[in-house]
C-alpha cells in the first residue's frame, strides 16, 4: 500500500490569478516578543508598555514622520496670512511664489502622512500579533482547573475583539496625542501673529477637556458592560454550534434562540445606553471649538476694523482652527477607545494573571525507564477548594509493574478522578501519587505524560485525517506502525471501509463517525505512543460488544508487560484485568479477583447489575452505528446474578 499524504490533495488546479498566496512563506511560531508586566498594581497601559517597546523603532519612525508631515501642514495657514498681505493687499511678493509654497509642502506632507499610516498599521498588527501569542501560549499553560471553570465563548471573545480594542488603542492614541500636539505648534504661530486673539481662539480648550473628562465618567461602566454581554452572546453561540446534537435532538432551537435573543436584548440596552451618551456628548465636544471661529471673527473683525490687524490674520486664525478641529474631535474617540481598552485590558489580564496550577517544579526530574509501579497513598483530592466533600479520601491503590487493574464503582464515585490525578491534570490535596517511587510532583510533565496513555471515554478527534488522528501523539510513526495500531484497536477493519481510507478526513471532533469508531481511533492513538502505563477510562463504552470482544484478543496482547488500569463496568471488560478495585465513598472498599468480590462484596454485583442496565438503555439508542448485536452484557448480567447466588467462579 502506498503510503498516503498527511494532507488530502488538490483534486484540480485552480483558476489563474484567484490562487490564495500567503504572505510568509511559513506558519511563525515564535515566542512573544515582549510580555506584560506581571505586576498588577500598575495601570493597564503601563503594564502593556513592554510589547509597545518590542516594537518601538517602528512605532517612533512613524510618529516622527507624522509629526513632521503636520508641521509641514501648519505652515500652511501661515503661508496663506503672507499671501494675502503681500501679494493681495501690498503686491510685494508675487502670488506664485506662496501658491509653489503651499503646493509643496502639501504634497511633502502628504507623502510623510502615507508612510506613517503605514508604519503605523504595521505596527498596530505587530502589537495584536504579539498579544494574541502571549495569551495563547498562557492558555497552553494553563491547567484543567481553568478549563473547568471558563467559558470557551469568553475566551474566543476576549481573544478576539479584546486583543482588538487594546491594540486600536495602544497605536492610534499615540498618533491622536501626535495630532493634538500640533495643536501646540499652531498656539505658537497664532501668538506670533496675534498675542490676545490667540488666547480667544483657544478659548474653548479647557471646555472640551472638561466635556470629555465628563464623558469618559459616564460611558465608562457602559462600555465594559457591553464587552461582557457580548461576551455572554458569543458563549451561547458556542454552545449552539458544539451542542448543536443536544440541541436538535430536544427540538429545542426556539429555547436556545430565546436565550439568544435574551442576551442580544441585553448587549441591545447595552449599545442605546452608549448611543444615547455619544449622542449627547459627541456634538458637544465637536462643535465647541466652531464656537472658538465665532469668536475669532468677534474679536478678530474689530480689530481688522479698526485697522490694528490685517484680513489674512483672520483667514489664517480660521485655518487653525479648522485643523485644531480633526484633533480635538479625535481627543472624543480617543477618550472612548480608552474606555474599551482598559476594560478589554482588564478582561485579557484576568487571564493572563491566572497562573497555572500545576506545573513543573524547579528541580523536577524525567521519568526515565518507567517500569509501571504505580502508588496512590492516602490521597486527598477535591476539584473545588470550598467544596465539603472530597472525591477522595484516603484513597490507597498499589498496581504491580505489568499488572492490569480494573477501576470499578458506582457513576460519579470518582474513577476518572483517579485516572486523571495519575497524570497530574490536578494535584492532590493530601498524600502522594508515585510512578517507580517518584513522586509524581517530582516529576517532568511532559516525561510523565508521555509514559502514561490515556483514552477517555469521549475522546476527542482533530479535523484532520485518520492516519493524522492515530499518529497524533508520534507524528514521526510510519503508515505500517500506523496501520498495525489501528489493528490492535480494531479500527482497521472500519477505516478501509471509509471513503478514502486512513485519508479520510474526520469532521470537526470526528463528529463524522460513530461513538465507538472515534473510541477505537482514540484507544489506537494511545496505542501507536506504546506507553508503559495505559489507562482505558471507560474507553470502550461505545464499543459495540462484538466488536469489543475482538479487540480484547489484541488488548490483552498490549496489555502484556504493561501496567493497565481499566476503568469499566462491563463484564466482559473487567475480565481482562488480574485485578479489580471497587472505588465507593471516597475509597477502595474491595480489592481481588472478581470472583472474589462477587463473593465477598455485595455491592460490588449491586453496581454491576446497575451498570448492565444503564447500558442496556443505552443500547437501544444504538451507541455504536456499524454492528449492531445481541446483548452480550444481558446475558452477563444474568450469569452475574446466577453466580452471585450460587457463588460461582469467574
Ligand atoms: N472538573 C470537575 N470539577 C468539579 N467537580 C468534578 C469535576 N469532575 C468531576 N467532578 C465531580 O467529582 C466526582 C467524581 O467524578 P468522576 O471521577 O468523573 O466520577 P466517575 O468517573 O467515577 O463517574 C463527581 O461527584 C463529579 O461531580
Ligand atoms: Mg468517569
């Protein structure tokens, strides 16, 4: 067979000229430049300064080159004041000589504003580019405890429109106060014009600073509500479109689009209280300095009439005005954009400041030449801190190197809690986990995770191909070693079956195939890293029974020499360990061979005969789509019962 390609390939060459061209020719992955500074008692801006400096040449080149395209421009006015009263009035200097002026600095000016908008732009992509790694690679870190408690709706959000807004604001306000800085530059040529007419012009300033500080009180709340109510929109989206099974099995699309409509309702209100608040501010920020024209031309005319100053002055003083205009009104939007960006800053620092909860230690040592020991001690663990009850409690499982150990307990009793402490998605509270006498605190948590294989029970596909899924933990894996994994798992047989093979491309989550087909790619996957320790949580619930029974020939070859805790319920699973446990009330409360335990525990047959029949429910439904059999766990029940009553063996 020839091997396949990890990509499915273009089945026809596509039109000229509409070919998508990336600009890179390869995906970066590099590390944030710069990152925020950690400490929280400084003002948001102040934290974010050290991915602006990252990029601080860029960025000063262009204000520079548009501090000096608007100085250039503020000649302008000037210029014109000259022309009326030299050329106009006393025909001293020619017209032309003012006209070739003003043409060229409005073109140089006009050519530095270019290039500085487009520095500017880089850098603003720069800087989004920046923010965007830095919270990523924070996400990475992160641990389940996270995970459990945020929204991934918010979280898409607040990397979106957040990094967003906090990025609009950290270039264009720097641009914006350039602007207004010219303001400063125009005073000076109206002073040298005018003295008293100047201080008229400007008049008005200290109104539009006041209106705006006024403004930015009261549009403050609003626009942080409105970012956490679209936030609250985008996680029921989210919801809508991964549980969009649940959804439309419950015919339940009206409830979900009353939520919607209920949470758009809210960014609605939302959006007319800012509305409302801009309409109310906005032309009173914008046309305060037209009332700074009206004196100019009060004032400015009295004086013209009574010959203390010449008509260009005025023409002049209006020019300024004109163009204090732009800044002034850009001060508004400036004041705004601050609002969103201190609350989006404040949103992306919430997570940013979380830090992970369980990472490496310091001093932490590979897991090398794992051998399989594996030690639970008097191990407490609870998920939240403030709960009353713990999970566990004392909890004490030894499993032999190369023994396979079978988890068994009532729903919620905490058997994926003990797979998942194994592997330090949490950490114990008291006592300790050790692997060959580490203690796995001690440990890396990439060589721990990567001696121990877990499959859950709804194991998640990439949207990729099989063979891509199966490879994901050992990219570098050959097709045969590929193949002979899916064997294993008996997902061979099924894969063929599928329209292009190990090719074939699985929709998003794997949603494509049946519950028990994505287990067996899952339970493959694991297989294919060959890790010493393997955990199998619940991992062939979907399975249909035929098909498991034919996979528990390969399994209990893979098992060999490996230390293997099965976490299930069914007969036919349990049979495969040396050993089982049963798990009730924060604890094992029975440990031996399963015949043992039917013996001596009558729990243990109460919660097996509980599991059968859920399963049978289950069953009807169809859990897994490609064979459907005879109910291999009812008749195991039966023999259950019947052997619990006889005390039969195994
Ligand atoms: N991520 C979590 N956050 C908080 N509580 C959890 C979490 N996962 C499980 N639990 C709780 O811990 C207990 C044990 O869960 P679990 O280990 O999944 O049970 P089992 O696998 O035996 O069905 C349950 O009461 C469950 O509600
Ligand atoms: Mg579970």
């Amino acid at each position: 067979m020839k091997a396949p390609t990890l990509r499915p390939r273009r089945t026809e060459p596509p039109e000229q000229g509409t070919e998508f061209v990336p600009i890179a020719e390869e995906a970066r992955n590099e590390a944030p430049r710069a990152t925020i500074d950690p400490d929280r008692s400084l003002r948001w801006l102040r934290r974010a300064l050290p991915v602006m400096k990252a990029h601080k040449g860029i960025f000063i080149t262009s204000l520079t080159l548009s501090f000096i395209g608007l100085v250039l421009q503020v000649q302008i006015p000037n210029l014109l004041q000259q022309a009326i009263g030299n050329s106009i009035t006393h025909h001293t200097v020619p017209l032309s000589h003012y006209v070739w002026w003003i043409v060229g600095l409005g073109l140089v000016g006009a050519v530095m504003g270019y290039i500085a908008r487009l520095l500017l732009f880089e850098t603003a992509y720069d800087i989004e580019y920046d923010l965007r790694n830095i919270i990523y690679e924070h996400l990475t870190r992160m641990s389940f405890s996270f995970y459990d408690r945020v929204q991934s709706g918010q979280l898409i959000s607040r990397a979106n429109s957040d990094i967003r807004s906090v990025q609009m604001y950290m270039t264009f306000a720097p641009l914006i106060m350039v602007q207004c800085s010219i303001a400063v530059v125009a005073f000076i040529f109206m002073l040298t014009i005018n003295v008293p007419l100047a201080f008229i012009a400007m008049a008005t300033t200290p109104f539009v600073y006041i209106t705006g500080v006024r403004m930015r009180r009261s549009m403050f709340p609003v626009s942080w509500i409105i970012q956490a109510r679209l936030a609250e929109v985008a996680t029921i989206v989210d919801e809508n479109v991964n549980g969009v099974r649940v959804v439309k099995s419950f015919a339940a699309e009206q409830q979900q689009l009353r939520a919607l409509s209920g949470a758009a309702d809210k960014v609605q209100w939302g959006y007319i209280k800012d509305a409302d608040l801009r309409a109310r501010f906005t032309p009173l920020v914008q046309n305060l300095p037209q009332l700074g024209l009206v004196l100019v031309l009060l004032f400015g005319g009295y004086m013209v009439i009574h010959g203390q100053l010449g008509i260009g002055a005025i023409l002049a003083f209006n020019a300024y005005l004109l163009m204090l205009q732009a800044p002034f009104m850009m001060l508004g939007m400036l004041i705004m954009m601050g609002q969103r960006a201190a609350a989006s800053a404040e949103r992306i620092y919430d997570i940013i400041d979380e830090e992970p909860t369980v990472t490496d230690k310091p001093d932490a040592v590979d897991l090398t030449d794992c051998k399989g020991d594996v030690r639970f001690s008097h191990v407490d663990f609870v998920y939240d801190s403030e709960a009353e009850r713990l999970v566990l409690a004392d909890f004490d499982l030894h499993i032999d190197p190369g023994e396979t150990v079978a988890l068994v307990g009532r729903t919620g009793a905490g058997k994926s809690t003990v797979a998942r402490l194994l592997n330090r998605f949490y950490d114990v509270r008291h006592g300790s986990i050790q692997i060959d006498g580490h203690d796995v605190r001690d440990l890396t948590l990439s060589s721990l995770r990567a001696n121990i294989g877990v499959v859950l029970d709804e194991p998640f596909l990439f949207s990729v191909s099989v063979r891509d899924n199966i490879a994901y933990g050992k990219p570098s894996a050959t097709f045969d070693e590929v193949e002979a994994a899916a064997r294993a798992a008996g997902a061979h047989e099924f894969i063929t079956h599928l329209e292009n093979g190990y090719d074939t491309v699985v929709g998003e989550r794997g949603y494509t195939l049946s519950g028990g087909q994505r287990q067996r790619i899952a339970i493959a996957r694991t297989l294919l890293v060959n890790p010493p320790i393997m955990v199998l949580d619940d991992a062939t619930s979907a399975i249909d029974v035929q098909v498991e029974q034919m996979i528990h020939a390969s399994l209990r070859v893979q098992m060999l020499g490996r230390t293997t805790l099965i976490i299930a319920h069914r007969l036919s699973t349990i049979a495969l360990a040396d050993r089982v446990v049963l798990l009730d009330q924060q604890k094992v409360v029975a440990d031996g061979t399963h015949a043992e335990l039917l013996e001596s525990t009558p729990l243990y047959a109460e919660v097996l005969a509980q599991a059968a029949e859920f399963e049978r429910d289950a069953d009807l439904e169809g859990s897994d789509a490609d064979v459907v059999g005879p109910d291999e766990d009812g008749r195991g029940l039966a023999d259950l019962l019947e052997s619990a009553r006889g005390g039969a063996h195994r």
